[in-house]
C-alpha cells in the first residue's frame, strides 16, 4: 500500500509539472512581438508649408475677421510645423467636395492593401474604422487577443486616416480647430507570435490596458464629427476635452501602475492612490494627485510615447505625470514635424526615439493614446535590442530638436491681402483665443 501510494504521488507530480509545462508553453506561444513597422511619408506635393496654408484659410469665404484671427493664431501658438502634409484635394481648393475617387486615393497610399499586394484568401480582415486616434492601440489588442488562440502566426496592422473629406469648411470655432491640426500620415506594423522568431522582434508587449468613458455623456462629445448650425460637417472639440482626457487617464493608470510599477513604489502607490483619511471618511485620490505626491512611474518606465495630439493635450500630460522636456520630447516633435496624424501618431513619436538612439535592450515604452469616443489606452512593450534606425525621420532628424516651435505665420504675415477683407493687419500681440 505505502508502494502505491508513492507512485501515485509521483504520477501527481509528473502529471502536475506536465500540465504546467503545457501551460508555460502555451503562454510562451501568445506572446506579441513586433517584428517592424513603417511610418508612411507622404509625397513632398502635399506638403503643408506656411504660404499654402494660408491660402486655404483665406479661400473661406465662410470666414469673418474674428475667425481668422482665431485660425492664425492657433496656428501660430499651437506648436505644429510647416512641413507637415494634407490631401490633394485640399490643396487644390476641392476640400468642400472631395469625389469618392479623391477618398480613395488618399486611403490607397496606405491601406487597402489586400488586394494590391495580392494576399492568400486565408486572410483574416477585421476593420476598426471609427476608432479615431486610439485605433492603431485597439487593433494591437485584437491582435493579443487572436494569438491566444492562433498560434505561428503573422498579423499586420495598418493605422491611417482619412482627412479629405472631412475638412471643415465653416466657421464654428470648435470645429475650426482639427484643420488646424489633423494631417495626414499613418503606419504599419507587423506582429507575430512565433517563438522562433522572438530573436528578430524589435518590441515585446507586456501590458495592455484599455479605458473606454462612451457612456458618459458629456466625455462621448467632446470630440466628434457633427455638423454645425449651417450644415457644414467637421468633427468639432470642446473645451472639456483636456479635462476629459485627464479622467480616463486616471482611470487607466489606476489599473496600469500596479503592472508596471516595483514593489516599492507599489507600496507607495497603494499608499497614496487607495485611501487617504479626511475627516475619519477615506477618501479615494486621482492620480494625478497621486503623482503629486511623490509616485513616480520613471521607477517602471524609461520612456513615455505619448499621443501627439496637440500642445494643450501634452502638456497636462506632461504637467499630471511629471514628464521634462527630455519625456515629452519626442511628442512634440513628432507633432512639429508631422501634425497631428491621428492612429498613426504614436508611431512617428516611437520613430523619433528610435532615430535619436535612444532606446537600449529591455528599456519599457509606455504608449498612452487618447481618442474619440471617449477612450484612453495604454501598452507598455520592453525594447529587445538596441534600436537605432533613422526611419521616416532620416532626412530631418539631426535638425529636431529646432529652436523654436512657433509657425512662422506671424513673421510672414502679418500683413495679408485678401478680395473678400480688403487689406488687414493681424495684430498677434493683443490677439485672444477663447
């Protein structure tokens, strides 16, 4: 009897570490490796320089003097270059009737690319449309999500937006703003789950966290395309969207600071995020409190790939996560260089990075994006090699940082002539942005 029973009882063993071995092994196996990616530069036609953007806002005739103030001077003081790209039919004056074939062919230069490049019909196709500047992270979370259960396997994610029908041609003044930011661009990104490919991955993803706030209200409009009381359509941002991206980051950070945190400052993070005692109640704090107070997320990440969405959105971000200049850097010259590019935005800052050799094996990139809806996502990937590839960047990366961010719109014109105004003198200094 005690014989049998031993047996058994390795039987136990050999049975439990085999299950276990299979369950390493499967975890092993649903790993997601980036393998490349590839920001796409558009062509040096549609490039968005200082006088023919101009030329666009003047061309509204939907326009009165208060409103071209505000345009200009967002321009000026928005932190957005004049290298940056925008469709053809924009520029060629077509922006309030862009053709089904003007859509197309800004979407061909980076997406539908299945029948181009002649894939197998075994192709699995999920289309994210809608997902606005956060899709590029949805779609990596599908892709998670499908090597769970597809093992060896490939899966390209491709992040554009199309802008040329969507160009705003009235003149409310919250929907006048994504023209003076949103331009084109987009990425592609390869991904694989395949163990013996691991060596020639560029990023592993350890984290995913997603943050979705559609069921509120006033955070689902804040930034949405409507039209306005005259018809024009455009996607129009209020003035809450700071403060609302702000919340669903809290929220998101709430459930990804454990994650990625040591146990130290899990320590202080649990400390200072849970409870704190007010008046014999306990009290719940938000996290940008939380930082305040002496959390800090450096302790867990080595860079923040934030989502390049304007010079107001960074520098809460900035402000609420305690980020120097050297942190958000690559943000804002991501959007100098290249505007807002919406899902594929997070690429050009990554690119930026990695063109300035900054990221070293097992470094940790959180990405934060933030996007309609109102949603807030976040992944942190861990570096597998040192990276050091000028990419879309090589033909202007040793200019970046320049010294200074403002567009040159002031210093060119100042003095601008147009039929519908007759002589006008924008006078910058005294200007005021509501």
């Amino acid at each position: 009897m005690e014989y049998l029973l031993k047996v058994l009882c390795i039987f136990s063993l050999l049975y439990s570490i085999l299950r276990l071995s299979k369950l390493v092994l499967k975890r092993r196996n649903q790993s997601c490796y980036m393998l490349a990616y590839e920001c796409f530069k558009p062509k040096e036609e549609t490039k968005l320089n200082t006088n023919a953007c101009a030329k666009i806002v003047l061309r509204n005739k939907n326009l009165g003097l208060d409103e071209f103030r505000f345009h200009l001077k967002t321009i000026v003081s928005s932190g957005i270059g004049e290298n940056t790209y925008c469709p053809k039919n924009v520029l060629e004056g077509r922006d309030a009737c862009a053709t089904l074939k003007d859509i197309y062919e800004e979407i061909d230069k980076s997406s539908r690319i299945i029948n181009r490049y002649k894939m197998r019909e075994d192709v699995k196709v999920f289309n994210l449309a809608g997902m606005g500047c956060s899709a590029s992270v949805v779609a990596i979370d599908l892709v998670q999500q499908l090597f769970k259960t597809h093992e060896n396997s490939l899966g390209i994610v491709v992040s554009t937006e199309e802008l040329g029908s969507h160009w705003y041609c009235g003149k409310d003044k919250r929907m006048m703003l994504p023209n003076c930011i949103f331009r084109s661009g987009g990425c592609s990104m390869l991904f694989t789950n395949k163990m013996e490919l691991r060596n020639k991955a560029i990023l592993k993803l350890k984290h995913m966290q997603r943050t979705q706030f559609g069921a509120d209200g006033e955070a689902y409009n804040c930034c949405i395309q409507v039209e306005d009381k005259e018809g024009f359509a455009g996607f129009r941002l209020t003035k809450r969207l700071v403060k609302i991206a702000a919340q669903a980051l809290t929220v998101n950070l709430h459930s990804m600071a454990p994650k990625i945190l040591p146990l130290w400052e899990l320590v202080r993070f649990f400390r200072f995020s849970v409870f704190f005692s007010h008046g014999g109640e306990m009290v719940k704090k938000p996290i940008f409190n939380v930082l305040g107070g002496g959390i800090n997320l450096k302790t867990g990440i080595e860079h923040f790939c934030v989502h390049p969405g304007g010079k107001a959105v960074l520098d809460e971000v900035g402000k609420g996560l305690r980020l120097n200049e050297y942190d958000l850097e690559p943000a804002k010259m991501a959007f100098h260089r290249w505007g807002n590019t919406s899902a594929g935005g997070l690429w050009y800052v990554l690119g930026y990075m990695e063109a300035k050799k900054r990221l070293k094996k097992g470094d940790r990139v959180l990405m934060i994006s933030l996007g309609a809806g109102f949603k807030c996502n976040t992944c942190v990937w861990e570096v597998m090699r040192d990276l050091s590839d000028a990419n879309v960047w090589k033909d202007c990366i040793d200019s970046y940082p320049p010294p200074s961010l403002n567009n040159p719109f002031k210093e060119k014109y100042e003095w601008i002539h147009d039929d519908y105004l007759g002589f006008v003198r924008f006078d910058f200094s005294r200007m005021k942005v509501d």
